[in-house]
C-alpha cells in the first residue's frame, strides 16, 4: 500500500500527494471502483468538486445486473432493505398495455427491479467505503491531468497536486478527466429536454411496477419510490428547470393513464436535463480510464444510465487490481468487455425513445407490431434480460 503524505487546504478536506489510484468524481460508479479497489486491499482516493449533500438525485432505478455485481462488494443486501421491488415493468400506450414485462422468472437472486434514489445509492456506497478506511475528499475541481510511463499526475484548482499509478475518470458527460486525457466523444444530442420530478400523487398509475408510456407527445416514465413518491421523467421541448405541479400534471394528462386520471398533489423535487447520446471513442489513455457517463451517455428510457456505470465500475476495480499487481494487459481486457456494451445499450435505449415519441400516423401500425411480438414468449424474456442487464453477464 502506498505511504500517503497530506497536504491541506484552509477550506478543504486534507488530500495526500500519493495514492495508488486517484478517482474523480463521488457518484455512484466512482465510489463502486473505489469500494471494489479498498476491499481488495489498495489505496485509493476518491475526490469530487462539489461539497457533500451538493448531488441531484436524477437515477431511481437499480437492476437485477447491478444487485448481483454490487453483492461481493457488500452493498447489494443494504440497498434491497431500503427500496421497493418492482417485479414488473410495462410499456403502455396510455391505458393499454402494449408490452408487459416480468422479471420474476429471470434466472437471478434479485428477480425484480429495485426502486430507490440516487442519493440512497450514493449514501450507502459512501457508507461502504468509508467501512474499508476510505472517504471522499471534497470539494476538490481537477484542473490539469498529465501522465508519463510511471504515475498520472493530478492539479486541483486550488494547486494540490496528487501522484497515483493509475487515474480514474467518473466524472460525468462533461468529464475533464477525459478531456485532458484526449479521449474524444463521439455521437450526437437530443433535441428534446427531459424533465425529472418527484411527485406525490394518487389515481390510475398501476401500483407495484415501473411504466414507460408512449405518446406523440414524447414519452413519460412513472415510477414508484419508497416514501410514497413516484418519480416522473418526461421529454419536453424546453423543460422548466424547476417543474412545478401544473408541469407535470399537464404531463400526465397528455401521455399518462386516461381511464382514471393520475393527480399530482406535491412536488417534492425536480429539475431539468440534457441527454447525448454519445461513447467514448478508448476507454483507456496509458493510465487513465474512463467509466460511467464519462465514458458513455444516452436517453434514460430503460434506465440504464447508472447501472451501466456501476457495472463497469465493477469490471474496473478488478482490472485495476491485477494492472496495481502487475498484470496492465486488464486494462485493456476493460475495455473490451465494457466498450461494446455502451454501444449496445446506447442504442437500444435510442430504440425504445424512438418508438416512444412516433407520430401519430404511425401509433396504430406500432401498437400493433408491439402487442403482436409481446404475445411471443421469447421475446418478453429477450427485453427482460436486456432491462435487467443480465444480458451484460460476462
């Protein structure tokens, strides 16, 4: 294990000059690397530019493929004890069901999708780490990254300076890790803005499972979260960046159920975003590695976003323990394990917003190659393999 000497800073967390392994950014595929890196014995430090408690809560969704990859890790028991199953996912055309998809029959411990909060996500996972002696030092903004054949060097902007054998990128789409690096980021970005709200709401929403509703209009996601609050997402054109109760219920109303109206009565929460749909052209520059959304971003539709992150997270912090041993040929074993699954789950996330926001004329012809493949027993186990990303299984 690497000595660490410490430097501090009057306004920040001490930081150490050294570490095997530097991480920057604290969301949740940061913190799983560096979970999975401390519990194999290494030392690594996590550093993130915004103070703690300062992280919107934009993920809800934790599949079955994530449960099982987080399990060794100790953390899969503690999230299931703090969110909702939902053993079902539908996609609807308003009040019909066009696609009904179980999970209970899939060949895993954790037959369901888990509902809870990226903020419970996070808090957990920092929880973890800091079980296994390690933290997140904060707030700390990279600046500069360089690297030679030795160790990556990292400056913050307020002049700390931190040498470690290998530099993680979970910084996000707008990752300076991956622009110091020279990495590009190929793809495009959705016309569409989306918004994402916490809601509290009673009426025609099926209880117990996760709805992605398909109307001309764009598509909305409802979804159930602990504490009796459903998590709404929605494409709009130009998205409130504080959506208010007459927002989303106008939302609701135009896709959501029309039998029995859906009715907004708080918003707990909201906020506005952008989606690309882009991947990182290398997941890897000497000794710099990406993960998360700094290595790929696409629709939430599916919510795949974080859980991909978090898998190749996982995958990385193993990678990374053989390269620290000696073994730096796992880097590049990364990279080809985990680039073809970005590009495989950024398009059929594209697939499901495509079908989502059809035209009108073209709803029937949709609705009716959809109901017609749903009654194909194979095809409702295909989707939800892919949902639940036991598909991704190495």
């Amino acid at each position: 294990m690497t000595n660490k000497r410490w430097h501090k800073s009057s306004e920040a967390e001490m930081l150490p000059t050294r570490t095997d392994v530097l991480v920057v950014g604290a969301g949740p595929t940061g913190l799983t690397v560096a979970v999975s890196l401390a519990a194999q014995g290494h030392d690594v430090t996590v550093v993130d530019d915004q103070a703690a408690g300062g992280n919107t809560s934009r993920a809800a969704v934790v599949h079955a493929r994530t449960l099982e990859v987080l399990e060794p890790l100790g953390v899969s028991a503690r999230l299931v004890a703090r969110g909702i199953r939902a053993p079902r996912f539908t996609i609807r055309d308003r009040d019909r069901v066009l696609v009904p998809v179980e999970f209970g029959g899939l060949p895993t411990a954790y037959p369901y999708t888990l509902m809870i909060s990226q903020a419970e996500t996070e808090r957990i996972l920092l929880e973890r780490l800091a079980e296994l002696g390690g933290r997140v030092a904060r707030p700390y903004r990279l600046e500069r990254l360089t690297q030679d054949g030795e160790e990556a060097t990292a400056v913050m902007a307020d002049g700390s300076t931190v040498r470690a054998k290998y530099a993680v990128g979970a910084d996000g789409m707008h990752s300076t890790v991956r622009e110091q690096a020279g990495i590009g980021f190929t793809g495009g970005r959705y016309a569409e803005s989306f918004s994402l709200a916490d809601v509290r709401l009673t009426g025609g929403v099926p209880a117990g499972e996760v709805v992605l509703y398909f109307s001309p209009a764009g598509l909305v996601v409802v979804a159930p979260l602990p504490g009796g609050i459903h998590r709404i997402v929605a494409t709009a054109d130009e998205a409130p960046a504080a959506p208010d109760g007459a927002f989303v219920q106008a939302l609701l109303d135009a896709r959501g159920p029309e039998r029995e109206r859906a009715v907004v009565h708080e918003v707990v929460w909201g906020s506005r975003f952008r989606v690309h749909h882009r991947v990182a052209d290398a997941y890897r520059a000497g000794r710099i590695v990406l993960a998360g959304d700094a290595a790929h971003v696409h629709s939430p539709a599916g919510g795949q976003g974080m859980n991909t992150g978090i898998q190749d997270a996982a995958v990385l912090g193993e990678a990374l323990s053989a390269a620290l041993k000696g073994a730096e040929e796992a880097l590049d074993t990364y990279e080809a394990a985990r680039r073809p699954v970005a590009g495989q789950v950024v398009a059929f996330a594209g697939r499901l917003t495509a079908l989502a926001t059809m035209n009108r004329h073209a709803r029937p012809a949709r609705n009716l190659a959809l109901r017609t493949l749903a009654r194909i027993p194979a095809f409702r186990r295909t989707l939800a393999r892919r949902l639940s990303g036991l598909v991704y299984r190495v």
